[in-house]
C-alpha cells in the first residue's frame, strides 16, 4: 500500500512555501489540504506549479477542500480534486457499470457425473433496457457492445441487492446530516463559543502619610480626628541574682552557717525558741538560731510520742573554719540542761557547716560593685524584654522604644566566697504599650478615602516607623509613621459589564475610551467570526492592570 501523508495549507502560505513542503515530504501520495480564502489558492498558476513540482519528484499529489474554485483549478492543472464533504475526487480513467460483458472463452469438456434434475428459472420481475458497455484492452482499442435482451432482476445476488441499498441509505444520511451541521454551525457557534477578553489599565498614583499616631489603652475603637488608635499595655515582673568577681582584699572574720532540723518528742505542747537559742554539738561547738521558731506539738497515738519537727536556720558561735564540720546526728539544747525538756528536745544537721573563715579575703571595691550593679541592671532589663516578648499575642506590634524598665531594688553582698565572686540581686519591671498592626492600617486607608475620596483604591502600600514615646503609667505611646500607598482608579466592574454587553467592535472602543481614569485598554473577541461583546457576562473577562 502506498505511503500518504496530508500536508495542511494555512492560509498566509506562499506557493513556494508548500512547494518546500512536498519536497521535504517522503511519502509516495500526498494530499494537500487547502482552506478557503487562502492565498495558495488564489491562482491556477499555484497549482501547475505543483503539479511540475510533483511530476519532477516522482509523486502523487492529490488536491483536497471546502473551496469549489480551489477544486475547480486543480482539476484544470491536472491535479486530482476533491470537496471532502460533497463531492468525489474526479478520476481520469472510464468509469466501468457493474454488468460486464466477458470475452467468450471454449469450456473444457465436462467430467462425467450423474445428470441432475433441472432446477426452473425463477420468474422475471422486470426487463432491463438496452445497455451499452464499453471495453477496454491493453490492446485493443475499447468498442461499444451492444446487448439485448430480457433479464430477470432475480439473476443478481441478494447480498449485492442488499448492499446497494445500505449504499444509498448511508449516503442519504451523510448528506442529511452535513446539511444539519452545516445549517446548525453558525447558531451553535455563536451561542457556545463568544467571547470577550478586555484588559484596562488605570491611572495610578501615590499618597504618603508623615505623623504621628498615639496608641491609647483608653479607647477601643479608631478615633480619626485625633489619630489615635486602641493600645495595651503589657508588664513582666522578676529578680534575678548576678556574680562578679571580687578585685579587692581583707582581713575578714566569717562565721560558717547552716540549716539544722529541730525535733519536739517532749510532749503535745508547742514550743517556742527565741533567736540566738543555742544548739551545742557532742565535741562542744556551739551554733545559734538566727531567728525565733516554733517547733509544732508532738502527736500522741496510743501512749506513744511521735515527735515534731521544724528547719530553721543557724549560725556558728564563733568565726573560722574550725565551725566548717560534717553533718552531726544529734545538737542539744543547752538551755534545757537540767529539766525534762533536755532529752525531749534536740536537732540534727543533714549538712555540711560551710562559710566559716578567718584571714585574707576578696572583697569587692566600689568601683566593682559600681560596675556589677550597672550591668545587673542591664542584663535583667534583657531578660525582661525577652521574657515580655515571648508572652506577647501575635497580632499585636512592639516598637524598639515602646518598653519602659524600672529597676525596683538592688542589693549587693560585698564579700566574696570562695570562688572569688561577690553577688548581687536585682529586682525590676518592664511595661510596653503595644498596638495592632490591623488598626493602623485601617486608620491609614481611612485617612486615604478622606483625601481621595471612595473613587481610588489602595492596590500597594509600605510604611516606616520611627521614634516612640511610651508613657506606660498614662498608658499612651507616641509614635513616628511614614506611609505611602499606590493608588488607582477603581473600576465600577458591574457598571461597565452592562454598558458593553452587546455592543460592536467600534461601540466597545468609544465605551472604553469614556470610561473615567482609564489610560490604556484593549479587546479581543474570539472566535475569529465574532463582532459584538457576548451579551452573557460569564463569557466576558475584565481585567484590571
């Protein structure tokens, strides 16, 4: 079977643009699909030169289109052509009719079989005209055969009869529907396929706002008149105890100190102990209350004392390292020496004495504790703003300078322990005013519409915050903003869809151009055969640049 290919002709092709295109076709039979209106098909003198191209290629070219004037100048160039919908390609060679009259040929003699009854004809249904039929040879001329005679319709096949006429049924419905769709395009494609892409670009331009803005707990809604807006006020409160080291020396007396657990297995009764009440240990050193307790009752159950307790903090009687002693399971109370209490009452250590010292030691100058307490100072105000900031809603905003810190008390302990460090504690606050970003945006964008008027809408827009001034005890900040928004003209989508719908090309344009702001636009209708605006608004897209 000989290889085809169909090469479409658009409509701006130049005849030596498809004469290219068949010599870079390969295929045996090419079949050129040519559109109507198209330039190839403006002249005779296209298809002759295709035909001398195809003949010079060795190739078969065939001519296929809509056009009946492009079918009509092919088959005049000699080129085979064809309406695909209407028609067939013209043939060069003699059509044939279906009845053919065959050469007589000499039967061989027949075999010898056993005669059969005679089957009768079947009885004619009609007679069949004089038809001539033409012949033809390879060597002789074609002459006309005359043939005459009656024929019985019944001699042809049913299945051919059949076939004929499933033939002509088809054909029929071909036809009935290309007249369908064909008569049916133009409606279906004006009412499916419309529609309208229009893009306007509007004015813009751009408006900057440079002031101030107060943030104020005391209100709760946007107060345009004095531009202010609803703030909050937010505080974190803590202490925090910092080391430093100790750069001076003296000669120090220190007392060693600890925690002892006193234990009431005396009676019910409490027991109140003033300060200094002294605790003495089985070697006969000497510790004393730094501040009054009481020691709870003793529970009794069934006769049996179950003895109370209470910690308290004591302090050696004398200074040195000689106090610095391991924990003791059992401290008396001297004061009790003598009565039944002596045995009822007593203590324990569960630690080690420690602090206990004479000699040289480190000791913080003032310019040290000057130092330490700035930087105390310092790094509990940081550690404020940080714990502040971890706590803080996400929608809310904080500027740099909205915090107010107030160092609320700092005590130093000059002397250094063994580590050569002295301490100091300070304790503070942090209060902020903070505001949402979302107030103050709508505040600006009102401030916008007040200017501009409801005609231009934001489409851009930054802004810059400089210098804040928090009063948190007032609950009000002040604060620096420059803002700056890209306007444009707003379109009245709605309004302009109903002045559009329907119109012409020209209409459109005059519509566009009067349309207040608009400072470049433009439409396309689609399909190519489309010349209004689809009154279906679906089917129209306005863009706005």
């Amino acid at each position: 079977m000989p290889d085809i290919k169909k090469i479409v002709i658009q409509k701006a092709d130049e005849p030596a643009a498809v004469a290219e295109k068949l010599m870079d076709t390969e295929a045996e039979e090419i079949i050129l699909s040519i559109p109507k209106f198209s330039k190839f098909g403006e002249s005779i003198s296209n298809f002759k030169l295709i035909k001398r191209q195809a003949e010079l290629l060795g190739r078969t070219v065939r001519v296929e289109s809509v056009d009946e004037d492009v079918v009509a100048m092919a088959k005049k160039s000699g080129l085979e052509a064809l309406n695909p919908f209407f028609g067939r390609a013209a043939r060069t060679q003699k059509q044939f009719s279906d009845i053919v009259v065959k050469k007589p040929v000499r039967a061989a003699a027949p075999p010898m079989v056993p005669s059969l009854p005679p089957v009768p004809a079947p009885e004619p249904e009609s007679e069949l005209e004089v038809v001539e039929v033409a012949e033809e040879s390879a060597d002789t001329p074609a002459a006309p055969v005359r043939i005459t005679g009656i024929a019985s319709m019944g001699e042809l096949p049913k299945s051919r009869r059949l076939a004929g006429q499933i033939f002509r049924v088809r054909t029929a419905v071909f036809f009935l529907l290309a007249l369908i769709i064909f008569g049916l395009f133009p409606y279906l494609a004006l009412a499916v396929f419309p529609k309208a892409d229009i893009a306007l670009t509007m004015q813009k331009e751009d408006w900057t706002f440079k002031n101030a803005v107060v943030a104020d707990k005391s209100i709760t809604a946007i107060d345009n008149a004095s531009s202010r807006i609803p703030g909050q006020v937010f505080m974190q409160k803590t202490n925090v105890t910092s080391k430093y080291p100790a750069t001076g020396k003296k000669n120090i007396e220190r007392k060693a100190v600890g925690t002892i657990t006193i234990y009431n297995a005396y009676s019910s009764a409490p027991q109140s102990l003033i300060a200094n009440t002294r605790f003495t240990t089985p070697d006969g050193k000497v510790f004393r209350l730094v501040s009054a307790v009481t020691v709870p009752g003793a529970k009794i159950d069934s006769g049996k004392v179950a003895p109370s307790a209470v910690t308290a903090d004591v302090i050696a009687d004398k200074a040195g390292d000689s106090y610095n002693i391991a924990p003791v399971a059992k401290l008396t109370i001297p004061g009790f020496s003598g009565t039944p209490k002596y045995e009822g009452f007593y203590a324990e250590s569960k630690a080690t004495f420690t602090g206990g010292f004479i000699g040289e030691a480190k000791v913080a100058t003032d310019a040290d504790i000057a130092s330490a307490k700035a930087k105390a100072a310092e790094n509990l105000e940081s550690s404020l703003r940080t714990l502040l900031a971890a706590q803080m809603p996400a929608d809310f905003t904080v500027l740099p300078d909205a915090a107010d810190f107030t160092l609320l008390k700092q005590t130093v302990v000059p002397e250094a322990g063994t580590d050569g460090q002295f301490a100091v504690l300070s304790e503070g606050q942090v209060s902020l005013i903070a505001f949402r970003e979302k107030d103050l945006l709508e505040f600006l964008r009102g401030r916008v519409t007040v200017e501009k008027g409801k005609e231009f809408e934001v489409i851009g827009e930054t802004k810059e915050y400089g210098v804040a001034r928090a009063d948190a005890a007032a609950g009000r900040m002040s604060f620096a903003v420059t803002y700056t928004a890209q306007l444009r003209r707003a379109l009245d989508k709605i309004g302009f869809l109903s002045q559009i719908i329907g119109k012409s090309e020209e209409e459109l344009k005059a519509v566009i151009a009067g349309v207040p702001g608009v400072s470049a636009g433009t439409a396309t209708l689609w399909p190519f055969y489309v010349r209004t605006v689809p009154k279906d608004t679906s089917k129209v897209e306005v863009t706005v640049q």
